[in-house]
C-alpha cells in the first residue's frame, strides 16, 4: 500500500497580475517520498513551491497538508503547520550570525528548546559548530546552502521544500548537498525538490513533475522519467 498523502495541491494557479506563472497545476507528495520538480527556467516551480507556503500570489485551486486546508492560511501558520521553504538564492541575513539566522528559522521555540535543536543539527552540519558565530554573508555558497537548509530544519518541518539547492555550487559540494538530502529522507523528513540539475535529482527522488509554461506536462515515478519528456521540457521552451 502507498504511504500517506500528505500534501496535495488540487487545479493550483499562480498569477502575478496578467502574468499567469502556473495553471490548474494537481501535485501529491507521499510521507516519506522525495519528490522533484524540473521544468526549464520560467516555467513556474518556484512560483509553485512559494505558493504552497502563501509566498506566492495563488489565484485558484486548493492545497493541504497533512488533510487540513492550508489554501488561505498566512505564511507563519503554514511553517508552523510543519512545512519549511529553503528559497532559492539562500536568502541568509548576512549581516548575522549562523546561530541569529538559525535562531530566526526557530522563532517558535523557546530558547532551551532551540539550543537542543541547535545541538542537534550539528552532526549533519558540522559547519554550524564552526562557525556559529560567524556572519552568514562570509560564509562560501556551500555553506550559505548548508546554513540555508538548517534554519529551515530547526523547526522540525515535517515536509521540506527545497528550491536550486545546488544552485551556484562547487560539483563537491554540490554532492554534499545531495547527501544530506538523502540523510533527510532516512530522518524520516519528506522532500519536495526544485532542481535544474535533472540527471542527479532523479537518482534521489521517488517521484518527479516536468513542469514547462506553467503545467505539467510530464509526471511519474523518477526512474520513468529519465526520458524524453524532459528533454523536451528543457529543449522545447528554450
Ligand atoms: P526559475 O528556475 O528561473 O526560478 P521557475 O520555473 O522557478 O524558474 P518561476 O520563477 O516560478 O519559474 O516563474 C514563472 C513565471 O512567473 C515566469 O514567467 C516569471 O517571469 C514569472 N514571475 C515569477 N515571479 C514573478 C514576480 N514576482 N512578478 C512577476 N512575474 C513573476
């Protein structure tokens, strides 16, 4: 028997004014899956990642989590419903310390509950330990994304959502990030993915969508994926 739903977003749209970014777009993610959205640029996937934590203009459908309506929930209750976004770009306050923009990722907690959070985070990312004190905007990229991707675990999400994490990065960090995404997965935290980097996502996810122009055009289990259909949703729109 397959796992759980626990996200579904049912004939979703995304507008910015007349600029119609993604349309009646249905998406499931299973507890436990990792699962990928591709698409070439533009064609809506942060639109859609950001518009299931009310980041980004949704004009129509509907979305839940875990069976509850989450369609017109504000933003902070939806994080605090247990879904995380890790932006693309990384978006750190680089004028603060790792800790502050950890901090931050856990406002909900209280401090002793943050510290052990804190502590816990450690052996998936050393770096924390290191530099803990340090000013975010002087860490390299790869530590930025690994910064990135912790204040969004702080909080304990229990679906996270992950948009370029590779993004920018060295090729040896580029398979780090990639490690800890599946150490996630053992951790028992289920992954929505945006990647450019088709080829390597599909080896980790479960599932993935090919998104092109706002729809989807293509969806199945990862290893049926590696056809066609994205060849055509990245060359086709080019
Ligand atoms: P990328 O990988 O480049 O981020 P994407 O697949 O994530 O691409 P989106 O960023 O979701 O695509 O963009 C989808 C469409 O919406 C594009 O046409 C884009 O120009 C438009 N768009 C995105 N954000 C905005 C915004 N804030 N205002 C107006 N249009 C936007």
């Amino acid at each position: 028997p397959a796992a759980e739903v626990i996200l579904r977003a049912t004939g979703l749209a995304v507008a910015y004014g007349a600029v119609e970014a993604v349309r009646n777009l249905d998406l499931e993610v299973a507890a436990g899956e990792i699962v990928v959205l591709l698409g070439a640029n533009g064609a809506g996937k942060s639109s859609m990642l950001n518009a299931i934590v009310g980041l980004s203009p949704r004009v129509g459908g509907s979305i839940t989590f875990e069976g509850h309506d989450i369609t017109r929930k504000s933003t902070e209750m939806i994080v605090r419903s247990g879904i995380s976004l890790v932006p693309e770009g990384r978006r750190l306050f680089s004028n603060m310390t790792v800790r502050e923009n950890l901090r931050l990722g856990g406002a909900a907690l209280g401090l002793a509950e943050f510290e052990r959070e804190f502590e816990r985070l450690h052996d998936l990312f050393p770096i924390l330990r290191k530099r803990a004190d340090s000013q975010a905007g002087l860490l390299s990229g790869g530590e930025q994304q690994q910064v990135a991707i912790a204040r969004a675990l702080v909080g304990r999400p229990r679906l996270l959502l992950l948009d370029e994490p590779s993004l920018g990065l060295a090729p040896i960090i580029v398979n780090r990030v990639f490690e800890i995404i599946e150490e996630l997965r053992r951790r028992k935290v289920t992954i929505l993915l945006v990647e450019q980097n088709a080829e390597r996502a599909l080896k980790i996810a479960d599932r993935g969508y090919v998104m092109s122009n706002g729809v989807v055009e293509a969806a199945g289990r990862a290893a049926d994926l590696q056809t066609s259909a994205i060849e055509n949703a990245y060359l086709g729109t080019a």
